[in-house]
C-alpha cells in the first residue's frame, strides 16, 4: 500500500564547539520502511528519506521547516513524499476504503481528543470522502484533563466547554453538508477519552478527578443537533473507567487486539497515555499521565515524534547525557538544531512522559502474566503514531527494546474503531481495568524509567 508520510521538519546546524568531523549522521532502522532523518552538521540541512531493512542507499525527498507537519493524519493528501510502506496504516484517509462492512448509509466519525478534534466523513461505499481537523478549543482552559476538571468546577466554564466543543463539530458537519450535498439525517459516531465525553455532554466531570476516581457516564451517550436543514444523531461510544474512554475501545476494535490467540499491545500515545493488551480470552486497560509531551509539550510546533528523534539523536551525539541534562554551554539556554530551539525543560517532559509510558506497559504485562516476547503485535496509536520511529521510541526508553520489531502505525485508531463500532463490531471481553496509582510498583518503575537508558 502507498501511505503519504510528512518529512520530519527539522533543519540542522553544527552547534557552537561542536568538533564533529564534518560527516553525515545517518540513523539506521530494520523490518519495516519508516521515515528516517539524515542530520548532516556540515552543510547544515536535514535531509528527509525512507529506507528499509535491506536498502543500502536511501532516497533523499525533501527538506522541511519546523511546525509543518499537522498534529494528525487524515490523508490530506498535502503531505510531502510518498512511499512504499510494508506495514499496516490504521488511520482512515480521504480516498480509502474504510475496514469492516461497508455503510448502508452516509456516516461522520469524530475523535475528540484533549488536543485535537477529527472528523471523517464516509459515504455508503465505506470510503473517507472529506475530512475535518481543527485544535480543541478547550486547551485555553488546561492543556490536560485535569486542568479541565478543576476548570469546570465553574459552572460557567463547563457551560462554556460543552458549547465549544459542540460548535466545533457543528463547524465539520457544515463542511460535510456543504462540500457533499448532504440533506435530510445523518448519524455521526464520537469516541473521546472520558473528561472529553464529560465535557461533550455538559456533565460535571469532578468525580472523574478524585478518589476513587468512579465515573457515571461510560456506557453511552446521545444527542442531537441541527445543522442547516441537516439532522445529526449523535452517538458516544462507551468506555471503560474515568481514566479509560470510548477512544481506547474504539482504539481496541480498530487495531484488532481482541481477535487472537496471542497477546496484542495497544499504545496510544497522547496527553492521557492509554495501554490496552488483550486476546481473544482476556483484556486489560490502563492510562497513565502522559501530558502533552507528546503533542508538543513545551517546545511548541514540534510534535511529539519529532521531539522523540531529536532528543535520541541529542544523545547520540553526546549533547546530552543519559540523566536528560544538556552540556555546556547548552543547559541554560537550551540547543539551537536549525531553527528549532530545544530546551531542558521540554527534555524533561518527553522524560517524564516516555517513563510513565514504559512503566504502564511492564504493569500490564506484569498483570497479564506475560513477557515481552509473547506480544504478538504493538500498535502505535495517538496524534503521531505514523510518524513516529519505534527505534527512535526504543532509544530513549519510551517502549521497551523488545517491542521494535512487531511494532506497527497506528494513527489516528479512534477514528478507525469508531467506524467499526457503527458497523456492528464491538468488545465482548470483560476488561480489567488497572488504576496504576495503586499499583505498589508503579512508582519504582516509573521513577527508573526517567533517566534514558
């Protein structure tokens, strides 16, 4: 299959008393093609290319500034490059055929996620015919959900959430509504972490952040709007627990954990930090605080698989040293790659994020009573799961080592699952659910992951 990847943006330079010899810094992968960065300190560019196991050369395609790539995937079609690519793409793009059985009717599938919100439209041939993808307007009240719980004590504000959110996907359906010609009813299918869904439905959301942390609203939601001469049924696909929503069940269903006799590994990589593992006998699901590390986080307008491949090329060429500190004359003022300025702090939150990460997967393994090595599959879900390298994930301690190889991208899985759900699949597993802040070992694991390996 032909899969449209954006280029990393990042340029690079030599930084100042740097005795590098002046060579090509070539980052090698194996098994799959993924996007790989050329970093060459003496001419000062970043060349894009793909390669795989067996290339010896690799094709250079483009150069690229930072804050061009877009937060998620929708197969927009504008992305720079295109390449063969031997691994299964989850994410639903404009154009493609949609898995599962094929609509007997018009359908908009919406992910809202605590950054951002998606929107497809399919048409009865189970095809993505347009697309919507705009920032969640949320953010002004907290870049997490936890701000917005405390926000939304305010009853004014939560108000304020809900109309947002509601306007923001009224503004797709428009775009539907116009650009496909649509009349009469259409039914939209939403799946969204629980404070999203919360939120969505104008609950107040403060169970959600404190002991024992229970939640009233997991089993589906409805509503309708008007749009234009348009009728929108709205349906919420269930969740699992405060910490764990309708988008990691979506999630589930789209990257097919569910349906083996092996285990399979689901890490969607967002603001919430979701695991599930399941097979066709057992489930288990978790979250952890991931923050917006990997969506940005402090370094704003570069995402999160890119902070991943810089800061393992940081440490690869020994700017930074294994605790995350910068070297002189770097930590105070942060190092300039390009025009790209990475500072301490954002190196701190890509540790703090990726520690809480690996400590979440042992804990689910751990309860599953498994290694490592019996996962048969690792999906990489979240706003950057194309893009992101797992052996740049591995590097840095994000995913554990023996993972790299049945890793596969994700993307944009909610988007994904929520269309499997409107056409009839669901979850027939009782999940454990696994709050790791009453986990005994979490804290250790975690605070052991902090450091690169």
């Amino acid at each position: 299959m032909h899969v449209r990847v954006r280029p990393s943006p990042f340029s690079s330079s030599e930084p100042s008393g740097s005795s590098s010899d002046h060579s090509d810094k070539e980052i090698k992968t194996s098994g799959h093609y993924w996007p790989e960065v050329f970093l060459c300190v003496k001419t000062g560019g970043c060349r894009v290319s793909f390669v795989s196991a067996n290339a010896d050369k690799c094709d250079i395609l483009s150069d690229m500034k930072k804050g061009s790539r877009c937060t998620i995937c929708t197969g927009c079609g504008r992305c720079f490059g295109e390449f063969e690519n031997s691994c299964d793409i989850i994410t639903l793009k404009k154009g493609s055929p949609v898995s599962g059985s094929p609509a007997l009717r018009p359908m908009i599938c919406t992910d809202i996620g605590t950054t951002t919100v998606a929107m497809v439209y399919v048409g009865t041939d189970g095809k993505v015919t347009d697309t919507y993808v705009c920032l969640n307007p949320q953010g002004r009240f907290g870049a997490d959900v936890l701000s917005r719980i405390k926000a939304s004590a305010d009853k004014f504000a939560l108000e304020e959430m809900k109309e947002s959110i509601r306007n923001v996907i009224g503004s797709g359906v428009k775009k539907f509504i116009r650009e496909n010609d649509l009349s009469g009813s259409i039914d939209m299918y939403v799946s969204a972490n629980t404070t999203m869904t919360y939120l969505l439905m104008g609950y107040n959301p403060a169970e959600l952040g404190e002991a024992p942390f229970t939640s009233s609203h997991i089993n589906g939601d409805s509503y309708e709007m008007k749009i234009s001469d348009v009728t929108v049924s709205v349906n919420v696909l269930p969740g699992f627990s405060a910490f764990v929503g309708s988008d990691i069940y979506s999630g589930i269903l789209a990257a097919d954990i569910c349906s083996s006799d092996k285990y399979r590994l689901l890490c969607d990589l967002g603001t919430n930090g979701e695991i599930a593992l399941g097979n066709k006998d057992h489930l288990y699901v978790t979250a952890t605080a991931a923050g917006p590390a990997f969506e940005g986080g402090p370094c704003k307008g570069i995402w999160g698989a890119d902070m991943i491949h810089l800061t393992s090329v940081l440490l690869k060429g020994g700017y930074a040293d294994r605790r995350g500190l910068l070297k002189d004359p770097w930590f105070d003022e942060g190092i300039d790659i390009g025009n790209v300025h990475i500072t301490q702090e954002s190196i701190r939150a890509l540790q703090l994020a990726k520690a809480a990460m690996n400590a979440g997967i042992k804990i689910i393994c751990k309860k599953a009573g498994i290694t490592f090595g019996e996962i048969e599959k690792c999906t990489l879900s979240g706003g950057f799961g194309v893009h992101l390298n797992p052996w740049d994930a591995a590097y840095i301690g994000l995913l554990p080592g023996e993972l790299i190889n049945i890793c596969i991208a994700g993307g944009n899985t909610s988007l994904a699952g929520a269309y499997s759900f409107a056409t009839g699949a669901c979850i027939t597993q009782t999940p454990e659910v696994i709050n790791l802040a009453l986990e005994p070992d979490f804290n250790d694991l975690y605070t052991s992951a902090i450091d690169f390996p």
